[in-house]
C-alpha cells in the first residue's frame, strides 16, 4: 500500500473521529450545536421546554374541587362554644401573693382533678336549611352555656342548641336568619370505597379549610373514637372513614362527595398525639338526618332497637353456626336491666342474624343501617341461625333509653395468686377473689373464672382480655356456669383440637358481657 493511500485514510479517520465525538458530547450536553451565546445579561438566551396541558381528566377533576369549594364553603360555619368560669368540686382558689398573670402557671402544679375547666372550645358545622338550622357535633357544644356561630362573610349569630344526642354525637343548632346558603345532604347508602371526598372546617383555628382525600373504608366502630358514647350499647359501628386531613376543630364540619353533597359529619380521628396521622372518621349523614328529625319533631331521639348487644362473626362463630361464609351479626349480650324485644321474641345469646326485614345482614353497620329505617313500636322480620338450624322471628322493636354514664374502673388488673394455664385456649384464669371482686364492682351473677393473662401467641390472643371473667359455657350445649376451674376443665377436656367453643364472658371495664367463639389449639 503506497503512503499516500495510508496518509489519506488516516486523515478520513481522524475527521470521522471529530465528527463522532462531536455528536457524542452533544448528547450529553458537553456542547452544543449552534451559535455561540453570552449565559449573562438580559441578552442571555435559556432553551425553555414548553408546559403540556394536563389531560382532560386531571383538569376536569381539579375544576370540580375548586367549584366544590367555592359553593359549599359558605354554608359551612365556624363555631365557638363558651362557658362562664368554673372550678371542680373542692378546688382551692389560687394563693393571695401571686402575681397577676400567674394563676394559670402556679395551678399547673396542683392536683389536675382540681383545676379549673375549660371555657371555650371550637368546632365546625353547616347549614342545612335557609331559615337557619345547622348540623354539627354533641361533643363541639355540649355542656357550654352560649355557642357562637361566624360565617363565611364574617356574620355572626348566637345560636341556639335545639337538641342534642351523644350516643350518636350529632347536635342541631339554630341561629336567625334567612335566605342562608345551605349544604345539599346526599345519600351514603350510595357511597363507594375510594370515592374523592372533601372535608371542609376550621382545623387548629385556620378557618374555613378545605382538604381533599378518599373514602378510606365504610362500617368503621365507634367504641374507642373520642367524643361518641358507645359504653350502652348503642353506639354507632357505621362510621365512614377517609383519608382527608382532619385535625381538631374539624368537629361537625362536613364530609362532601364529588357531586357536592354531604355524606357525612367529620367526628374524630384515630390517633396517638391528637392530630391528623391519615385516618378520620364521619358520622354517616342518613344517620344524622334520623337524629335531627327526630329532634325537631319529637324534641328528643326515638331510636329503635332490638334489645341486643351485637358484634361481628367471625371464622369461629361460621363454624359453629354451620354458616356457609363468615358473614352474618352475632347476638353476644342482652342488656341489663332492660326489657328486651329480642329477647322476648325468642333470640337466645350466641345466635347469628343473618338477614333482617328481608335484606342479608352481614356486617353489623348493615342490620344498624337496616333497622335504622324502622320506628319504635313497627316489627321487623329477622332470620336467624342457631348452631346451624334457621329460625324466623319477629321483632317489635322498642325505643332506646336515654344514653347513661357509665364510669369503668382504670386500675392495673393484679392478684398475688397463680393462675391456672389452658395451652388450648391461650389463656391464664383463675378463680375470683373477694378483694378483686370488690376492687372491680363485680356483680355476684358474674362471678365465674377471672382472666389472668392472655398469651401472644394463643388461640385466645385478640378474643380476651386481662379484665374478663368467664361465666358461662354456651357451646357445646347444654349451657353450663363456670364457677370454678375443674368447671371449664371439664368442658374443655371433651373437646378436640379445632372444636369451637362459646362462650359467655364479663368484661369489669365495660360493665357488659358478650360471647366470644374461639377454636381450641393443640393439646
């Protein structure tokens, strides 16, 4: 090959080389095509990448929030609720000597049941009428002496509270004036898990705030959420759950659908320093509705009821019901001291109610929903399963008692003596004593086997708890009270791994007894 031919080529590599490392730096943005320019001054010319529109969808959904906020928000209320200043019995006033402005510092050291109690509290509603009917939370006015309602355009009322119902949390208020604008009540019998919901209220006192999320879940208790009664027996278990941010003074202010109607009344949330952690719960507004109804018609709450206390079935319960799923709502306790419909009709504890005025009762939150639509004095048609055989009943449903209070011992559950372990159950029980007994109020027809430890990882585990007594066997029948430990060890030892067993426990912190079905472990 001549030197030339080798020169030439050599030189088309070297300018095939440059071009491609050219091309490679661009790239990666080490230089760049075009002309030279100055990146200082206002001549400074930046490569921009224009905004793309959102999809329809998305802008579609933004605009629906914003039109929601702009016509509900004025009929949700601001609320104040105030009382005059009071001291709790036996409290002692505050020292003559210390300086003014001190008080509060100097009654921070004394004993807390005696300070003073609070005088104000904050809260949220809505209207719901034009001539000025507001729906908001019991637990926002009640026991205050003058309740204070501001608007939106900054108008204020004193309002009147017309009535009140803490079993269900929900008050009504009325303030004077017309043509107010109103918030449109919907349908939650309707509402879907994952739906878009906005709350709307005056969280941490930045009024009028509207936050967006998601029905989080339906059927929520309300026994352990603050504020709602549930101690009689007849507290909601029909709550509706969102992920919407709702803190303190959310109270009452209302939980609204993509189409603008309220669904619910922000209640409570569930966590552990008093402020929002993800989970929030509302008062269904159909059960609300009934409750301001009935309070302007009547001028009190007429709720209708079975007479029972309720809970849910579990896999246990499907078992020894012979029930074909787990579904259905398990008949656990009668109340104390009452007449019970239910009970007169024929419904014995440990009976599963499977469906309710021809409608399938499946959850607990469906037969309150169910019997909600009935009055005091109407009967409904129940069909029940008793250990696998069907019965049908029929109910005249009463009228629930005016809700009481009901004070639970907090004390630490303890006893010197050695309990008596059951592996199969997970459970340590021993007898009662006559100390413990008096400690705890128990009633003489509850003294049976008390609880004295509940094993992590028995078959017991979630079903009992430290402050249980074991009373009475259910299942397998015939009934039989436990009194003793050689009573339960009786019954027990005729079992199998994987029998169901039921049975009828106190619990000296509720003050109420209900059934628990538990599988037998191993021997």
């Amino acid at each position: 090959m001549s030197a030339l031919s080798t020169r030439t080529k050599l030189v088309g590599a070297t300018i095939g080389a440059f071009l491609c490392g050219l091309v490679f730096a661009s790239g990666l943005d080490l230089t760049r095509f075009g002309y030279a320019q100055s990146r200082t001054g206002a001549s400074a010319q930046v490569a921009t990448i224009p905004a793309s529109a959102p999809p329809a969808s998305v802008a579609a959904l933004n605009g629906s929030f914003v039109d929601l906020a702009e016509r509900l928000t004025p009929a949700v209320v601001s609320i104040e609720a105030l009382r005059e200043n009071r001291r709790a019995q036996g409290q002692r006033e505050t020292p003559r000597g210390v300086p003014r402005g001190f008080e509060e510092f100097f009654e921070q050291f004394g004993d807390p049941r005696q300070r003073q109690q609070p005088n104000q509290a904050s809260g949220s509603g809505f209207i719901v009428s034009r001539d000025g009917y507001i729906l908001t939370n019991n637990h926002v006015v009640a026991e205050f002496d003058q309740v204070n309602v501001t608007l939106t355009d900054r108008r204020s009322f004193t309002a009147k509270v017309v009535g009140r119902d803490p079993t269900t949390d929900v008050a009504v208020l009325k303030i004077e004036g017309g043509n107010l604008p109103v918030a449109p009540l919907g349908n939650d019998a309707n509402v879907r898990i994952g739906e878009w919901v906005l709350a709307i209220g005056n969280p941490l006192g930045l009024d009028f705030t509207v936050t967006a999320g998601i029905v989080s879940a339906k059927g929520r208790g309300s026994l352990d959420l603050p504020g709602i009664s549930g101690a009689d027996g007849y507290g909601i278990t029909d709550m509706i759950q969102t992920d919407a941010a709702i803190n303190p003074g959310n109270s009452g202010g209302p939980l609204v659908n993509i189409r603008g109607e309220v669904i619910g009344i922000n209640a409570a949330i569930a966590s552990n320093t008093g402020l929002y952690s993800g989970y929030g719960f509302a008062i269904p507004i159909t059960l609300a509705k009934t409750v301001m109804d009935d309070i302007l018609k009547h001028g009190r709450v007429r709720r209708a009821v079975l007479g029972v206390q309720i809970g849910e079935v579990n896999a246990a319960t499907a078992r020894r019901a012979k029930l074909p799923e787990i579904s259905g709502v398990l008949v656990t306790n009668f109340p104390e001291n009452v007449d019970s419909p239910a009970r007169r009709a024929g419904i014995e504890l440990g009976d599963v109610i499977v469906s309710a005025d021809g409608k399938k009762a499946d959850h607990v939150a469906t037969l309150q929903r169910i019997i909600r639509n009935f009055e005091p004095g109407q009967t409904v048609s129940l069909e029940i399963v008793r250990n696998g055989e069907r019965k049908t009943v029929q109910v005249r449903l009463a009228e629930a008692p005016s809700p009481t209070q009901q004070v639970a011992r907090e004390a630490e559950a303890t006893s010197p003596r050695e309990g008596v372990i059951y592996d199969r159950l997970g459970i340590t029980v021993e007898p009662i004593t006559d100390t413990w007994a008096r400690e705890y109020e128990v009633p003489n027809e509850h003294r049976g086997l008390r609880v004295k430890d509940v094993s992590v990882t028995g078959t017991g585990r979630g079903a009992f708890s430290q402050y249980d007594i074991i009373e009475a066997v259910l299942y397998p029948g015939p009934r039989k009270s436990i009194r003793t430990v050689d009573d339960l060890s009786e019954v027990i030892q005729r079992l199998r791994p994987g029998d169901v067993l039921s049975l009828l426990v106190y619990n000296v912190r509720a003050r109420g007894t209900r059934v628990v079905d538990v599988e037998l472990g191993g021997r």
